[in-house]
C-alpha cells in the first residue's frame, strides 16, 4: 500500500484488516480523496478519517466505495461489521450513539440519492381519479336509463 502512512500499532487485528481491505479499494478507484468524497458524498476529511483508522465509517460509506470501485458489498460488509465491533472505543467518534457509556457505536443512516432505494409505489397516480370518472360515468348511465323509463 504505497503512500498510505502506517497504521497505529495498537489496532486489532479486525480494524487493521477492514482499513487495509478498504485502502486497497480506494487505490482500484485510482480516485483522489476530493474526487472519491465527490462520487460518494462523503467528503474528504471524512475518508480521511475512515482509511486512517481515526474512526470507522458508516456503513452507507463502505457501500458507497464498493459501488465506485465496482466490487461486490458482500464481503467487505461482513469485514465491517466485525471491524465496528472490535474499533478502540477511547477515539472519539461522533457517530456513537448519545447516552449510556459511549461504547455503542451507531451507523450513520444517510444515504446517496443514488444509493436510495426507490419508494414502493402508494398506487397508480391516476388510479383514484379513473375510478371517480368510471362511477361518474356509472351514474350518469343509470340517471338516463331511469329518465327514459320514467319519461317515456
């Protein structure tokens, strides 16, 4: 890993593999920082932060990053977890949930507009108004039948 500084000797060895794993699909981007925080909405300082070992990343980060650098999520995920799990809890790290002893670590629930998944439908948009003119339509049928038989 070529122009990355070292890691602090004291990270277990989950957090230390997981940062290695996500430096190495930062380099396949070929991106820079600034580029890679444009294309995933995490910005610089952030991915800083992330392949330095100063704090774990979201998980939509990693995710983000695995689109990017077009590998499946699947792996790295699991990676993840684990990476959370076992991260030094004497970092300060704002993404930890607020209250209780500060150990739990809570992910960040943001998502890129284009890692969002698409909203199930509530129903056709015109769906209510087609059955309005349909019974419409009923009435107006049933009023002329029934004004032909009365009137004629």
């Amino acid at each position: 890993m070529g122009g990355w500084q070292p890691l602090p000797d004291e990270l277990p060895a989950e957090v230390r593999h997981f940062v290695e794993q996500l430096r190495l699909l930062k380099d396949r981007t070929g991106l820079s920082l600034v580029a890679l925080g444009a294309r995933t909405a995490y910005s610089k300082s952030s991915w800083h932060r992330y392949l330095n070992a100063t704090q774990p990343p979201p998980r939509q980060a990693v995710l983000a990053l695995c689109r990017v650098a077009g590998v499946d999520h699947e792996r790295i995920g699991v990676r993840w977890e684990l990476a959370v799990q076992a991260w030094p809890r004497q970092i300060p790290v704002p993404e930890r949930a607020e209250g209780g002893d500060g150990d739990e670590y809570r992910d960040d629930p943001t998502l890129p507009w284009w890692d969002t998944p698409p909203e199930e439908p509530q129903g056709e948009p015109g769906g209510r108004l087609l059955r309005y003119a349909l019974s419409l339509l009923f009435l107006m049928l049933l009023m002329a039948v029934v004004g032909v038989v009365v009137l004629g």
